[in-house]
C-alpha cells in the first residue's frame, strides 16, 4: 500500500501571499489530521477531516482552513501569509472511525518558508 | 488541557547500550499513546502503539510501556545502533483524531 504522500514538498512564499497543501492518505483511510512543526512549538494540531466534515480543530487563526474531498485527499490552506508561518507541515491519516483508535501514519511534509 | 512532557530533551550514549526514554501526561483519559521517530527534515515514522487497555507493546528491540493511572509511558531501546540516532516522539490521542505530542527526546548513539 501506498503511504501518505504531500505535494508539495518545499515551498517559498512571500509575506501576505497564501498557499496551498495538499495531501493523500493512505488508501481507504477516512481520516485526515494536519499538524505544524516549528522549533519553537514542536507539534501543533490545526485540524482534523473525516468523510469530508471538518471533526476538530486545534487553535490556530482562521488563516489556516481545510477541507477534504469525497475521495478523501485533504488541502490546507494558508491566506495572508505571516513570517511565523514558516514550518513543517504534516498530515496524517488513518482509518478512524467515531470513536476507534487506529495508529496514524505521517506523510514526509511541506516545508514551507515564508520570506 | 492535556500536557505532554519528554525527558530527558536530548540523550548521548554509546553503541550497544540499552536506553530508556520517559514520556508523562497530564490527562489519563486517553484512547491510546503512540511512540514516532523523527529524522531530521523528515516526516514521523510510527514506532508503536498502546492502546489505553494494554500495559506494554513490543517490536523487534524496542519496548513500550503505558501506566495510564500514573500518566507515565516508557521507550526502551536494547543494544542502540547509530541508525537508532533520530527525535524520539511521544503522543497521546485522547480526542478523535488529535494527537498531543512531547517535544521530543533526540537521540544520538556514538559508534
């Protein structure tokens, strides 16, 4: 089986621009997590889809939205682009159900650096 | 709000030595923890995971143990190699879909 893939895989942008990421899960997985990398924060969840219906939501400003697709390929969107934006971004996947609790498999992420 | 704490932050041994990495939470309602490795740049590989119901997990030289009621879970790593060098990543997933991580414990093992 295919892993999680993440397109693309580093990205420059400038200050007030926005971007997008996409990410596939793995096959027949329902779930999609997204998750922030910085050096200062570590690991910050943004956001979580599942059947297409955004479950939960971490705490981060309403720049940052997703969605997921009826095939279950997820993009994130970030708009007005801000210099702390600059992170690693990693989605996750897995075949969670309401209330199961598979193991989540991480993609290899976006860099993205914001200039 | 769910605290995840890793210590020791960062960790130097020598080949061959067996290790153990600390990982404690604050919350013990959770669903299960799961232990990631990080390489540097990279995404995270599962390493393993317990559910909230099990006390230990193992897999090939490593071996994972949870005590929910202690909020308190343990990496143990036998005979490290210098490939076992990486950020290791406690996680504890107490609410659909979200994992609360530690900041991490990184690795190096010296040849």
């Amino acid at each position: 089986k295919a892993g999680v893939t993440q397109t693309p895989r580093y990205l420059i942008k400038t200050r007030g621009q926005q971007v997008t990421l996409s990410c596939s899960p793995i096959s027949g997985h329902r779930s999609v997590s997204w998750y922030q990398q910085t050096p200062g924060q570590g690991l910050q969840f943004l956001f979580e889809y599942f059947s297409e219906t955004q479950r939960n939501k971490g705490n981060f400003p309403g720049r940052f939205s997703g969605r997921q697709f009826s095939n279950s390929r997820s993009e994130m969107n970030v708009s007005t682009l801000e210099l702390g934006d600059s992170a690693l971004y990693l989605c996750a996947s897995s075949s969670l159900g309401q209330r199961s609790t598979d193991t989540q498999y991480f993609g290899p992420g976006t860099r993205l650096t914001v200039l | 709000k769910q605290e995840v704490t890793q210590i020791p932050a960062a960790l130097s041994v020598p080949e061959g030595e067996n290790l153990v990495l600390n990982c404690s939470f604050t919350d013990s309602a959770i669903y299960n923890l799961q232990w990631f490795r990080q390489d540097p740049g990279k995404g995270l590989t599962s390493l393993l995971l317990i559910q909230s119901s099990q006390r230990e997990q193992t897999s090939g030289r490593l071996n994972a143990s949870l005590d929910k009621s202690s909020g308190r879970s343990t990496l143990y790593i036998a005979a490290s190699q210098p490939g076992d060098s990486a950020t290791y990543l406690c996680a504890v997933h107490n609410q659909g879909g979200k994992l609360i991580f530690g900041q991490g414990t990184e690795l190096s093992v010296k040849p």
